[in-house]
C-alpha cells in the first residue's frame, strides 16, 4: 500500500506492507485523513536514524477486516479514528499509556491502518469523508479545553485568540451551540470574514488594543493557544475570577506574567492536550444534536501530502486540511 511516510529524516511517499489485524484489531480502508500541527513537529522530535514512520493522527474510513475477539465492528462498517490511544475515561490528566496516533505508532496517512477497535468510533451520518476524516484530534482538544477544563456556561463569554486554527473553528460552533458569546481574533481580515460567517460575535484585529476593544465585555474564559505573545494580553481582560485554558503553544513556550496581580485576581489557570474517548463521544453527539460540521479548508490527494504540509505551515488556513487516498 501507499503511505506518507519519514524515513531517515525524509518525508517521502513509500510502498509499504499491508496490515493484517491481530487480535482485537480492525484493519480500516482509509478515505480521508486530516493535517494537524503535530505532523509539522514531528521531523524535527524524531532521529534521523530511524525507520520509516507512517505520519498522521486523524483518519475515517471502511473497516476491512476484523481480528479475534473484535465485536463492536464487521466489515464494511464506516468509521473515525480516535488518535487518543488507551484513554478512555474523562480524568484530570492522561492515564499512563497514554500516546497519540501518528508517533510512535503508524498513523493514518496510508491506505490502510490497523488499530484496536477501542480506537473507533462509527461516522456521524451527517458528515462527509472529509469532514469525518478530520474530526477528531482538533473537536477533541478543543471539546475538553471548552467543556471540561473551561466549564463554559450558556451566557458566558469566552475569548479564543486566533480565530483560523482547526480547533479554533471547533471552539467558535461549541461555544455558540452551548449559548456562550464568542470573541475571536485574527489579523487576516479574511479569517476575521469567516468567524463571524461561524458565528462569531465579536472579531478584533489581532495586532489592536484589547483592552480598549474589549472595555464593555466581560470575558468568563479564555482558550488560548498561541502562548508567549498572547497570554499577557489575553490574562489583561479576563474577568477577576476568571478562567484560562491553555493547550498550545506556536509562539514561544516560556512566558512571564505578574505572580501577584495573577493570585490577587484569584484568575484560574488550566492546562489541557487532547481528551478521552468518553469526551470524544460525548461531542460527537453534541455535532449530531446540533448538526454541526467540521470546516475543510483544502483537501490534497495524498500524492500531494508534502504540498498540504507546505500550507499547513503557512498558517493561512481556516479550518481543517484533509488528504483523499485513493489517487495511488
């Protein structure tokens, strides 16, 4: 079969042996695959003496085949992937065993996977293979960030600075759904366009004053993922009491921030990164109560996987980018 893969150091498409499904496992037929930022990362955390690697975390597709013992799948059932291997209860932290999809283990830029069928769960019949295929590690991270750690209300207002990520765009229709108000921010006023086409409230200029921009709001919530360059300004209008939930980073890692203003306001600070597979089901049932559908930027063949990490790079994507695989 096909797949995406690093081998040695090298991101190349390479002919690879075909899984078989050991116990317990399905093979799944892959349709769609989604980009996130981790596949970006993941050259630079991984030796340039190592074997090749099948990248990739999000998928949806048909099962194949089924191992001994697999009950909860047959063949030609249609699935998502869920990239959260081995958590499965809601808790305060990952459970040990705990990895994502894509490194160390073969991830969904192939033709084919084979995976526990733990880590599956049926496609929302509302959604289509490319919006299947990029649902899971971006609504996941964003689902627990929102409800979970941030506990957002109906009537709250929640800031998200960066409005054109994948989780961004999954924040926006969550929070809208609950009954939040959303503010986002962007300093591409196309992005800024299609937040409020998301439903966004209230959409700023990225580089502007929040402070004056926000001076009538009263922000309940932050989700931030952009780090150094936001956090200070982000914490500067969050309400006395508030909360910020922070799972990202892609600015810089280490910030600074006033100790004392921080425990004076009796501000709340949570991390997150990804979720379980109960939270994963619970917001797959909220999209179908909803009718909500991921947003897809561009879709590539997966021929085209390095040009679709290329613009994933860029940043000038709104929403997902997903890979079809069956152009080999």
């Amino acid at each position: 079969m096909k797949a995406f893969v690093l081998e040695y150091g090298e991101l190349k498409i390479k002919e690879m042996d075909e899984p078989v499904a050991g116990k317990g496992e399905v093979v799944v037929s892959i349709r769609t695959a989604g980009l996130n930022r981790r596949d970006l990362y993941i050259p630079n955390r991984r030796g340039n003496d190592q074997e090749a690697l099948i990248l990739g975390s999000d998928g949806a597709g048909i099962v194949e085949q089924t191992g001994e013992g697999v009950t909860r799948f047959k063949a030609g059932d249609e699935v998502i992937i869920n990239p959260a291997l081995r958590w499965y209860e809601t808790m305060d932290a990952p459970p040990k065993g705990f990895d994502i999809l894509g490194m160390p283990d073969n991830g969904t830029f192939a033709e084919k996977i084979s995976i526990s069928e733990e880590q599956l769960e049926k496609k929302p019949a509302h959604l289509t293979w490319e919006e299947a295929g990029v649902l899971a590690l971006s609504a996941l991270t964003g689902y627990r960030a929102l409800v979970t750690k941030g506990q957002v209300q109906k009537g709250n207002t929640v800031f998200i600075p960066g409005a054109g990520s994948g989780v961004a765009t999954y924040l926006i229709q969550f929070a809208k759904n609950i009954g939040a108000k959303v503010i986002v921010t962007s300093r591409s006023s196309e992005k800024q366009k299609r937040a409020m086409d998301l439903g966004a409230d209230i959409v700023l200029d990225t580089n502007s004053d929040w402070k004056i921009g926000l001076a009538y709001e009263t922000i309940d919530l932050i989700i931030d993922s952009v780090g150094g360059s936001t956090f200070n300004r982000a914490l500067d209008v969050l309400k006395k009491g508030g909360r910020i939930v922070t799972f990202g980073s892609t600015t810089e890692d280490n910030i600074q921030f006033n100790l004392r203003s921080f425990f004076y306001g009796q501000y709340q600070l949570f991390g997150t990164t990804m979720g379980s597979r109960q939270e994963l089901r619970e917001l797959i049932g909220h999209m179908e109560e909803y009718n909500m559908h991921p947003v897809v930027d561009r879709t590539y063949s997966l021929s085209e996987a390095q040009e679709a990490l290329d613009y994933l790079k860029e940043g000038k994507q709104f929403g997902k980018i997903a890979l079809h695989m069956n152009d080999l």
